[in-house]
C-alpha cells in the first residue's frame, strides 16, 4: 500500500468483507496491537504501521473474524 488512495480502496474492499466499518476496525486494531507486542506478521509487510499490515492481512486471508456476534479475530493457517 503506497499512496493514500491505495490504502482507502483496501480499507473498502475489506469493509465489503465484514458486516460493518466498527467490527472491521475492532478486528484491525486488536491485530495491529498483537503485531505491537511482538507477534510476526502473517505476511510480508508493505507498511511500517502495524494497522495497514493487519489491514493487508485481512485482506490476504490470513485472519478472519470468528463470528458476527464476536470482534474476536483468528489466524488463518
């Protein structure tokens, strides 16, 4: 994810894969912040910034949300 406009047609695409914009950002955000506290990135990270690497995660298929009762995610092996 290079330029701004990437980055909100990832952010799109990977709303399109949930059932709202507030589960999607709860799953990135509890991603991003095991990514901070030391677990590997599930792909090659094309960003610095631990959201846009779950982001592109999300977006590979590596991690999933477990349900729609739950922002709970999971890896995807």
């Amino acid at each position: 994810m290079k330029s701004m406009m990437d980055r909100v047609k990832a952010i799109n695409e990977a709303i399109d894969k949930v059932d709202s914009r507030y589960r999607l950002s709860v799953i990135l955000f509890k991603r991003a912040r095991a990514i901070n506290q030391g677990d590997q990135p599930l792909v090659k990270p094309a960003s610095s910034k631990e959201y846009f690497v779950a982001l592109q995660e999300f977006l590979a298929g590596r991690i999933q949300w477990k349900d729609s009762e739950s922002d709970e995610w999971k890896k995807v092996e």
